[in-house]
C-alpha cells in the first residue's frame, strides 16, 4: 500500500471527482441506490460521494439557466462544478440543432453539422456572450472550478493556435479556464518546455492527461503545474480509444497498482501548486465512481 510523503497540508487542495454523473451505463450499473429515480436525487447522492464533478454535457449542448440554478440548488455549498465548453468555440463540429433556436434560424443553413468557420462573427459572439452568462452564477456562487477547453487533434501548436488560447482566456475572465490540448506536438519532447511556458507565462492551468498512447491525439502523461489550479484528467487505456461508442472508447478499470502509482504523483504536483482538481473520465458503468473513490482514499482526502 502506498505511504504518501507529503504534508497534510498539500493534500487538502486535492479535489477528486469523475467526468459526469449521467451516463447511461452509470444508471444501469447499479452505483446509485433505488430510490435515486431522478435528476435531482442522483446529482444529490453524487455530491454527497464526491465534491467536485465535470460537467461533460456542456460540450455537446449549452446548459440553460434553469439547468444551471438545478445543479446549485441539488448540491451542498462546498461542492464544485468544472464545465467543458461547448464544441462551437473549441473549434470542434457542431451540429446546428444543439445551436441556440433563434440562431440556427438566423444562419439558415442546410448543414446538419458546422465549425466556427461557416458560422457569421455576430452569431458565433453571441454564443460564446450566451454560454458564458449561463454558467457565469456558478461563478458567482464560489462554485465554478474552470471552464475546460479541450481542443481538438487537428489544433496544433503555433502563434495562431496561441491566440486562440488567450482569447478563450481572456473571455472567461473572471472565471478560470483550463487548456487540454488532443496534439501531440504541443507535448513533444522538443515543443513540451514551450507549451508549458506560454501557459505559465499568462496563468493558465494546464491539464494533464492519463490517455492510450500511439493515436494522433495522444498527450504523453506530464503532470504540469502552470497556475494556481492544475486539472489531471484520466481517460483510462481502452484498446478501442478509436471507437465511436462510449463504453468502448473508456471501458477501463484502473488496477491498485496504478492508483496508488498516479497517487504519488498528484501529491508530488499538489505540493507545487495550491489546488489540483482530479477527474476520473473512465465512464464506463462505475468505473470512474470506483476509481475516483479509491483514489481519494489513497490521496486521503
């Protein structure tokens, strides 16, 4: 069993939690107890289990407010929300019925999927103006982590590729925004130093990924502290990472081996920043839950 050496102090910045609550192969697995029959109940046993949870929804379609005040009203005052951006301003295609419906009227189009190049500049401010005020009372309320941006594999380092990063930055502000990239050259050997300086140059928390080696989205499993918040996400080691379909892509369990090895290393990066967030996205049944709780014990949070 691993013995953590680090002050007590260092750990209790570690928020462990997992990526959603609301898979479908969650539901049926049996973690949550029979009487947690509704949205309502199962976020409430969630965060009564975890203080912090990924809001993985939010990418593949814009909260609305009414969503937003559920999720503060079902959770305790100390738990944490971080939000994934939706798909439209990380530069990845968007269906056009996950659009706002006044704006998909506005563009007109007869594309069932679009990138931000084939929408108007006013259309796409206002969807970043719309998502950002959404979620911005969680801010408000001390509850919201980080707005996760995770950019897709063709988004490769580069002046370019570095404005966009301090442009989402920069229109999150005052809330705090994350930065996974899905390009292995950002992390190269040769290209890794830079990537981490320019982040640690303007503040912006990087997130460290655990994630199947030898694909072109492949991040190797750096943990980078380049902010007050450092994010390590774990995506598990599916040999079917390629597959469209969920419980393949992140069907796997993490061994104790392994915790207690990546437990090690986020108390090494807990004592080099003030706050690390730890988010098991093995949604797979209950992998996550069963990881995620392992970990905390061994981190003792």
């Amino acid at each position: 069993m691993l013995d953590v050496d680090h002050r007590e102090s260092d750990r209790k910045g570690i928020l462990v939690g997992t990526a959603s609550w609301t898979d479908k192969s969650l539901l049926t697995s049996g973690w949550y107890p029979a009487e947690a029959t509704t949205p309502a109940a199962r976020l409430a046993h969630y965060a009564s289990r975890f203080p912090l949870v990924e809001v993985d929804a939010t990418y593949y379609s814009p909260p609305s407010s009414r969503t937003v005040q559920a999720w503060l009203a079902r959770t305790p005052p100390d738990f944490t929300f971080n939000v994934k951006a939706f798909s439209l301003l990380t530069g990845h295609p968007t269906p056009v019925r996950t659009l706002y419906k006044d704006l998909r009227e506005r563009l007109g189009t007869a594309k069932t999927s679009v990138y931000p190049r084939d929408v108007p500049a006013a259309v796409a401010e206002e969807v970043w103006a719309r998502f950002l005020g959404t979620i911005r009372p969680l801010h408000e309320a001390g509850r919201l982590g980080a707005v996760l941006f995770q950019f897709p594999p063709w988004f490769a380092p580069g002046e370019r590729a570095r404005r966009t990063v301090l442009d989402a930055v920069r229109r999150c502000a005052p809330m705090t925004a994350c930065v996974e990239f899905r390009n292995a050259a950002w992390m190269s050997r040769d290209a890794r130093d830079a990537t981490l300086g320019f982040l640690a140059e303007h503040g912006v928390p990087y997130v460290s990924v655990d994630m199947p080696q030898g694909h072109p989205s492949s991040i190797p499993p750096v943990l980078a502290a380049t902010a007050e918040l450092a994010v390590v996400r774990f995506h598990g080691h599916s040999r079917l990472w390629a597959s469209k379909v969920i419980e393949e892509r992140f069907g796997y369990l993490y061994s104790e081996e392994e915790l207690a090895r990546w437990a090690g290393e986020i108390a090494d990066l807990a004592a080099r920043t003030p706050r690390v967030h730890v988010l098991m996205n093995n949604c797979c049944a209950d992998n996550a839950q069963r990881n995620a709780a392992r970990l905390a014990e061994l981190l003792g949070v």
